[in-house]
C-alpha cells in the first residue's frame, strides 16, 4: 500500500476522531493543518508534517 493512501486513511480516521471528541474547528481557508502523528499498518510513526509542501489527499469512508 502506497505511503500516501496510508497518511490519507490515517488522516481521516483522525479527522473522524477529532469530530467525535468535539474536538474539530473549522480552521481559516489557506491556514495550515494541524500537525499529528499516528501510526500506518506497518507500524511506522507519520506525521503530517512530512508532508508540508506535497499535495495530501483525504479519503474519507465508511464500511457496513
């Protein structure tokens, strides 16, 4: 599985959490993302930042 599909699942299963907790604010347009780190399925620590400058794609979905 490509890094970038890991961060994005990541990313949006954070996303999700954050909306869960209350947590999530509607940040300004063009205001940077919030730095996070969570792991991929191999283990490996991603942080958000990594990817400061490089296009990130959230891929947000749901299974029954």
């Amino acid at each position: 599985m490509s890094r970038v599909r890991v961060l994005g699942t990541v990313a949006g299963l954070a996303t999700l959490g954050a909306v869960g907790f209350g947590c999530a604010r509607k940040a300004p347009t063009g205001a940077p993302a919030a730095d996070f780190t969570l792991k991929d399925l191999a283990g490996t620590e991603v942080r958000l930042a990594q990817f400061s400058g490089k296009p990130v794609l959230l891929s947000f979905w749901a299974v029954d």
